[in-house]
C-alpha cells in the first residue's frame, strides 16, 4: 500500500471510530465542518437524512478533501493548513500542482519525512552564495543585476521555495521539515548593491535572504553597508550573520603558535559578535568562513565563540546530516549562464539506502 493509501485507510478507519463513539466522546479530531453527520446524536428516534458528502474528512495527520473548481496547492493550504505559504505540503506529499474538480486529494497536517531520507536517496539543500551586484557584470564576483533577476525568477517559476538559514539548520537538527525544493540565498561580505538591486527583486517574489557581513567593513565607504542599513534590513526579515571581523584565512598559518592561533581566533571571531551585539541587538550564530576555508583545529574554536552552524563555499547541497559547522555553499558567479546556474540547484542525492 502506497502512502497516500494507507493515509486513506487510517483516516476512514479513524473517522469511522468516532462516528461509532457518538457526539459525546468529543471527538477533538474532527473539525466541526468535516464531520460526517450520519451520526445522530440528539434525535436518534428520527431517522438521518442521507447526509451530503462532508467536504473533507480530518484525523490528527491528514485531511482527505474534494478539489473544487480552480483549486490549487495554495488554495487547498489557505483553506485546510492555515496559509497558502504551506502549499509545499500539499504540493510534495501529492506530487501535484493542479487538481480535477471532485478529485480526491490527501493533506497532511504535520510533517511526514523531516530527515528528507527516503530508500531511494535523500534531499539536499542548495545554498547559494552571491557576492556583489552590479548593473554589468564586472570580473566573477560583480553579477550583473539582469542576470540575478533571470535567476530568482527561475526559482520562483520552477516551483523551488526560497527558505532561511534558520530555517535549514532547524532542518539539520530534525526539527523541521522543508520543501523538497528548498533552496538558501546568502550574500558574502555586506556590499550596498545588495540594496540596490538584491532588495527590490527578493522584495517583489517574497524571497528571504542572509547576509554574511565582516565587521571591518561595515559602514567602510560608500560600496558597504551600514549598521543602519543592515539594522533596516534584520528589520525587514533579512538575517545579517558573521563573516569575522577582517577577512582573513582562519586557517592556523605556517610558524602561527597556539597562543597566536587562539588570540587571532578571539580577535577574528568574537569581535564581530560584540558588534552584532551593539549594533543589531543580538550575536550571530552563523558563520561563513572567509574563502570558504576552514580546518578541523578551527571547529572547536568557532563553537567555543557562539556559532552553531558555519559554511565553506564547496559547490554541493546539503543533506539533513551534514556537520552544522562544515555546511556547504555554491558561489553564483557573474559568467555562469541561466543552464550553469540550473546546475547548482540539484536538490536530491540518490542512493539506494534499502
Ligand atoms: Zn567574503
């Protein structure tokens, strides 16, 4: 028996169960409107009309409804989730995005698979890292704005659901399920152009971002953001996170003693956390490494200072169990094409895992 199914069969049995418990067993797990009325409970010496089809049965875990004329993911999560945003529910468990009037459609109320581990394979989250942004593109690191609006377009044409980074770690910790086609957007170093021509675009598709910004330059000139700017964005919904507090390697450099290794560490990674601290109201928890680097001697420095998850640039997804402190990322660069950047959106890893 498929899922869906055996999501069927639990819930008719369910639904059956309480019908037979009678009103007076307050059946928690029925909404009011879905309860099927062949029950009598206050009249029982008049015999029930044949009683209409309840628009939708409902346990605990799932809601079996009758598409209507017109419905879609996010209408069905509007009416039975509580908002359109959790379409992706319906959208994933189903595997579809349009429905026939009358056909039978199964919802789940709750996660089903938070790992993202299934027999075949499991999920993997892009993130994506973009740097600077400029009306053309100048060098790998200065994407033209037309090309980042093609991009987020595609997401948003191509059912991929932009998710936070808060998001994705609570996902690593099995506490929340995401979209199967989740993907993170972060922006390394904290240029103004983010504003300029990041902004309008993640504004128009409703699209969340982070910024990993080091302190040294913050509010440094007229191309870097300010704590006022960075301040307006948090306020907004963008989540500012560090990228240390000079840029530098944090790797242990050649002839580095210990004791210099751990005061360039203090220095490199707490600092930003008193300014996060002064500035935004809070510390950060996530951290990118400069270029990307890191070492294993480096780990337990960078938990000692706060951050729960930190991220390399290696251009590869990231499945549930990924080490929260060697997270990966995949730079965008400015003369990747609309097909090279497709590439970086793989979102599943198959392997036979039976
Ligand atoms: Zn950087």
């Amino acid at each position: 028996m498929n899922t869906t199914a055996r999501a069927r069969a639990l819930i008719l049995a369910g639904i059956a169960l309480v019908a037979s418990a009678c009103a007076s067993a307050a059946p928690s797990t029925l909404s009011t409107d879905a309860v099927p009325t062949g029950a009598p409970a206050a009249t029982p010496a008049t015999p029930a009309k044949p009683a209409p089809r309840p628009a939708a049965y409902q346990s605990d875990d799932f809601i079996v409804t009758f598409a209507q004329s017109g419905d879609t993911p996010e209408t069905l999560a509007a009416r039975y989730l509580g908002g359109a945003d959790r379409a992706w529910m319906i959208e994933d468990y189903t595997g579809l995005r349009a429905f026939a009037p009358g056909q039978e459609v199964v919802i789940p109320r709750k996660p089903w698979n938070l790992s993202g581990v299934t027999p075949g394979g499991y999920q993997i989250v892009p993130i994506l890292t973009y740097h600077n942004l400029a009306e053309q593109a100048k060098g790998r690191l200065v994407l033209a704005a037309s090309s980042f609006r093609e991009q987020m377009r595609y997401l948003k044409t191509n059912g991929y659901r932009v998710v936070s980074l808060a998001a994705f770690i609570e996902f690593t910790r099995l506490n929340r399920q995401l979209p199967q086609r989740a993907v993170v957007l972060t922006f390394d170093d904290g240029y103004r152009a983010f504003k300029d021509y990041a902004y309008p675009v993640l504004k128009e598709l409703g699209f969340t971002a982070t910024l990993f910004v080091y302190t040294d330059w913050v509010g440094a000139g007229r191309g870097a953001l300010s704590w006022n700017d960075l301040r307006e964005l948090s306020a907004e919904g963008f989540d500012v996170q560090a990228h240390t507090k000079t840029h530098a390697d944090l790797r242990r450099a050649t002839g580095e003693t210990e004791a210099q290794y751990a005061r360039r560490m203090q220095v490199e990674l707490e600092q930003p956390q008193d300014l996060f601290s002064k500035n935004l109201g809070h510390r950060s928890q996530i951290l990118a490494y400069p270029y990307g680097r890191w070492e294993e001697g480096l780990l337990p420095k960078v938990k000692e200072h706060g951050y729960i998850a930190a991220f390399s640039v290696r251009r590869q997804g990231n499945a549930s169990f990924v080490r929260p402190l060697t997270g990966h990322r995949s730079q965008i660069y400015a003369e990747m094409t609309l097909d090279d950047f497709v590439r970086n959106l793989n979102v599943f890893q198959e392997e036979n895992l039976r």
